[in-house]
C-alpha cells in the first residue's frame, strides 16, 4: 500500500494504539510492537527478506523489527541505566535533599514557590518527577508551615519545576531516548543547553498560575504545624549527615562538564592524546559512567556501599519497562521508515511544513494526554518524527535538538488521572481529584502551551 490511503491507515493504527493503551490497558510495550507489526504487513514490507530486480535487498518484517529493537538498545539503553542509577543514588545518599537545601538558600525565604519550583527543576535532572515529588514533600510541608505559604501554591510550584526538567534535560530517560531516536544522541550537551532555555517560559507561567490558584483552591494540609515539622526532622535524621555541596552536584555536574568539553574539542577540531581522551570522557556513555563513580564514592562516604547491589537491582527493574518501551518506540519508526510513507510525504509535504514546529508538539500531546506516560509520548513521538524530519524541513543539529523540545513540550499535555504523577501530586499534596484538575491539570496545560510558544519564538531564529 502506497500513497494517502497508507496515511489514513498510518493515522488509524495511531488512534487504535492510543485506545489499546488507555481505553483497554494494554501495555505500551505490546500495543506499540502490535501496532508496528500490523502497519508493516499492510504497508507491504515482505513477509521474508528479499532480493529485487536491481539487485537490492529489501529486509523483511522481522528483520525491521529486530533492527528498530536492537538500534534503539545499542544507542540508548547503557544511558539510561546509568542516568537512572545516579538518580536513586542522590534518593538514598540524602544528596537530593542537599540539592534542595542549596537552592533554598540561594532563592531565600521569601520566595517559598519560586524555591520549591527551582528545587524541582534541579533535583528531576536525574531524578525522576514522582520520586523527585516524594522525596521533597516533607520540604514542601516544613516551608509551608515555616512561612504560611498556600500549601497548593507549593505542590503545584514544585511539581512544575519536577515536570520541566523530566520532559526537557536529560540525563532523564524520556529526552535522551528522544534525543537518540531523532539522530543528535551525541549532542546531549545541546539538548540539555536547549533544555535548560525552552523551561524558563514554561516555568515563569507555572510560578505566577501556582500563585493565583493558591489563592483559589485549598489543600488538607494547610495546618498542623508541628507535626509537619516534626515529619521533616526525621527525614533528615533518617540519613544523618547529608553529603556535602560538591559531593551532592558531582554526578550530576562532572558528566555535564565531560560531555562540554567533549564538544568544544569536537568544534575545535582538534586532534592529538589529550582532546582525543577528553572526546572519549565526554561520550554520553563513559560520562555518565564517570558520575555513577561519583555517585558511588558518595555513597561509600555516607557508609552505605552495602546497599549497592540493591540500588543497582531496583533501579534495573525500574528501568526495564522505559528501556522496552523505547525500544518499541524505535521499531514503530524503523517500520515508518521502511513503508512508502515517508516518500510519499516528500512530495506531498506542504501540509505538514506549514505546521512546522507545532507537528511534534500535537502528536505528543495526543499521546500524553490519552495514555498518561510522558517517556511513552516522548520516545513514541520521536520513532514517528525521526524519519519525516527532512520532510518538516528540520536538518541541523539545533534545528532537530528544537523539535526534541516541542516533543517534550507536548509530553507534558496534560497531566491527569491516567497519568501517575498526577496521583502522586494529588495525594502528597493533599488534593482531592477534582482539585487536581483545578490545579494540576490546568497547570501542565499551561506550561505546555508557554513551553511550544517559546520554542516557536527560538525556532524563527535559531538554525
């Protein structure tokens, strides 16, 4: 099948795996492989591998999946073991909550949500948002209690800032498997830089909304002082002396350092022993691998090198379901790749470049928003995007690394019931589910419509 029915039939297995995810329960994973394997057979990729007239090869159904499963395992996966790793060491060490002390300092007290909000944005870089939001609740509780500020205002401050950098900064899994998928693996730097840029917008109208809600909506937990005080010391006794400043932001900084360098030397051209060591140090790999060191010398000086094992088995199990369904995200793309479709839209493409920027943006927030997963969204979008990015115009590095962003952008429309997080803020910041569509949902909605206007804004000029 050739032509626009194969892009009705293309639209259609998208909508049959959004309802397989959300309206029957399916695992992404089995949904995503199912639909992958349906759209490839009638697509017309040979059942078997062969060889045509001209003396070409063309692979089988088979064979694309095992390429767009295996492709997406050699370029991504050691990544995001190791970015999951650093992440629930920082959790058990009490780096996390150093993390926090640090930007509570540097913010002040007298903005109690702009410092829960960068607390989040700071401690989500290798932590994921729910954990993220677990971890520092009891903070979110002290403060509120400490200065009287609204208990929404600050769930939904630090929530925000969790969620930016969850969908937008690696060494989060989501943008780094979306990152690889669309081909500027090896430019994390520019990711995490552009990253970094497209979560001011959203951030400053999360702040200022959080603000306004709080004056609206009440939470369960606007009082009761003592015993919030008293849930926040023991935290902190449970992990005795927390690590210090540079113990805490090594694993995270050191790799980003690495992979600086890497580039500048990789801009610069240069050539000899040393840049070419500082080019191997700066590999997304070996400079992660270089802050899981970090990390664990960290947890030898808090005395807990024993739980290591455990750290590293709960953190494969927690990575398992990512790691599969990125890969399914890879074979959806590898089997768009191998149809028709994609020529087809080279030459029909005016519809989709009039969209420009605002394509990958929709089609995430279609995904996020029907089946609640934002590494689903991101990592799915980005098989489907990958291969019609020459065809919405957008072919270097920073051009692609924008497209990245409007994924993420879209990978945070919206936050509700089926989605996770939006329980894990609801119930530790004692809402009940009609608040957190109040506050929540309308929130994610918010930041993600500021996220894909300053990403329009970024993409007029920057190329």
């Amino acid at each position: 099948m050739t032509g626009f029915p194969l892009i009705i039939v293309f639209v259609l297995a998208i909508v049959l795996m959004i309802v397989m995810i959300s309206k029957f329960k399916i695992h992404p994973f089995i949904s995503i492989m199912c639909i992958s394997l349906l759209l490839g057979l009638i697509a017309g990729i040979p059942l078997v591998d062969v060889t045509l007239e001209d003396g070409s090869k063309q692979s089988g159904i088979a064979t694309v999946i095992g390429q767009g499963f295996s492709g997406t395992f050699t370029s991504i996966g050691i990544v995001i073991i190791f970015g999951a790793l650093i992440g629930s060491i920082l959790e058990q060490t009490g780096a996390a909550l150093k993390l926090a002390d640090m930007v509570i300092k540097l913010v002040g007290k007298k903005h109690p949500v702009l410092a829960m909000e960068l607390m989040g944005w700071v401690v989500s870089i290798p932590v994921f948002c729910d954990s993220g939001f677990v971890i520092l609740n009891p903070i979110r509780k002290a403060l509120v209690s400490r200065t009287g500020a609204s208990s929404v205002a600050m769930s939904i401050g630090l929530a925000s800032g969790l969620f930016a950098s969850h969908v937008f900064i690696p060494p989060t899994p989501g943008p780094i498997a979306a990152a690889n998928t669309l081909g500027i693996g090896d430019n994390l730097l520019l990711v995490m830089g552009l990253g970094v840029l497209c979560s001011i917008l959203p951030l400053a109208a999360a702040y200022f909304y959080a603000l306004i809600i709080g004056k609206k909506v009440k939470a369960d937990d606007e009082a009761d002082a003592a015993e919030i005080t008293k849930s926040y010391e023991e935290l902190v006794a449970e992990y005795g002396k927390l690590p210090n400043g540079f113990s805490a932001l090594a694993p995270i900084i050191v790799p980003i350092i690495l992979m600086a360098l890497s580039s500048i030397f990789t801009m610069a051209k240069a050539e000899g022993a040393f840049p070419d060591i500082m080019k191997f140090l700066g590999t997304p790999i070996i400079a992660l691998a270089v802050g899981v060191i970090f990390a664990a010398v960290q947890l030898y000086g808090a005395g807990k090198m024993k739980d290591f094992y455990n750290i590293c088995n709960d953190t494969l199990k927690t990575v398992g379901p990512i790691l599969f369904v990125t890969a399914a995200g890879g074979v959806l793309g590898k089997v768009i790749a191998s149809t028709d479709m994609v020529p087809y839209i080279s030459d029909h493409a005016e519809v989709l470049s009039a969209m420009g920027i605002f394509f990958p943006f929709l089609l995430s927030a279609i995904l996020k928003s029907a089946q609640g997963s934002s590494t689903v969204a991101l990592t799915t979008t980005a098989g489907i995007v990958a291969p019609l990015l020459p065809v919405l115009g957008f072919t270097t590095p920073v051009q692609v690394a924008l497209v990245c962003m409007a994924i993420g952008a879209g990978a945070m429309t919206v936050s509700h019931a089926n989605d996770s997080y939006y329980w894990v803020v609801t119930n530790f910041g004692a809402m009940t589910p009609e608040r957190g569509y109040k506050t929540w949902t309308v929130g994610t909605l918010i930041m993600g419509i500021a996220a894909i206007i300053e990403i329009f804004l970024l993409s007029l000029f920057m190329h």
